[in-house]
C-alpha cells in the first residue's frame, strides 16, 4: 500500500510509502513538507512504471539511512561477546597451567625449560587477551561519545 497526494508545496502528485505526518520531500519542488491528512491510500498495482521505480528508490534510500543511523556498537555487537569468553579461557589455561605444572615438576632434566616455556606463553597470552579487550572497550567507549554528539 501506498499513500497519494498533492504536495502541499507545489500540488505536483506525491506517492510514498511514508505514513500521515511524515516527512517527505518533493522530488519536484525538492521541499520538505508533512504528508498531509488527506493523503488517499492507493494499491501499488495501480502505479505506472515510474511511480513504482520512485517508490523504490525512496525505500532503498530510507534503508541507507538507517543503516547509517545504526551505531557502530549494534552493528558489532559480537564483540560483547569476547569478555566473557576471554574470562572463562583464562581461568581455564590458569587451573590448567597449574596442574601442567604439577606434573612437569615430577619431570627429570627438562622439565625446568618445558615450565618456563608455559610461563612465558601464558604471560603473552593473557597480556595479549587483556590488550584485545581494552581496545574493544576503548573503540565501543569512542562511539557512544559520537552517537551522544549525534543525538
Ligand atoms: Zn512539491
């Protein structure tokens, strides 16, 4: 369904997928007016080739819009999801590192090289998962101060 009426500007035909109140802008007097009461609703099989392919640009055109409108933070929002699961990994290779231990101590000879290895590789890893999340909280921290400057 779409809506039917005369611009309220210039009275050329407006057709749009807008609702009663909206803006809309006029593609022949290019103002920006409220689609008024008496817009007549009208069947889309009604339309003639042109009107069809305007009411699909005007669709395409809000889509964009809205995609722009979306914050980086909603589009990326997979990230929230890192935290956690670096919280939980850590835990993990700490307890497992421990019993690693443990046993490799029982261990003759290289043992000792085989223990520092593990330290150094947790070490970069957890350093390594704690500079990750600092910068997903520093990037999600950057857009909230754009989005509140936006609005
Ligand atoms: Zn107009």
């Amino acid at each position: 369904m779409a809506l039917k009426f005369n611009c309220v500007n210039c009275n050329d035909i407006v057709i749009t997928k807008l609702s009663i109140g909206d803006e809309y802008k006029c593609k022949n007097c290019l103002n920006v007016r409220i689609v008024p009461m008496g817009a007549e609703t009208i069947d889309e099989s009604e339309l003639d080739l042109q009107q069809k392919e305007d009411l699909k640009r005007e669709e395409q055109f809000a889509q964009t819009e809205d995609e722009k409108n979306q914050t980086l933070s909603k589009k990326y929002s997979v990230l929230k999801f890192v935290k956690p699961l670096f919280a939980f990994l850590g835990v993990t290779y700490t307890f497992g590192l421990m019993s690693l231990i443990g046993h490799l101590s029982e261990l003759p000879g290289a043992g000792f090289n085989i223990i520092a290895l593990c330290f150094i590789s947790y070490s970069g890893l957890i350093f390594f998962m704690y500079c990750i999340v600092s910068m997903i909280d520093f990037l999600f921290e950057l857009d909230k101060h754009n989005s509140e400057k936006k609005n």
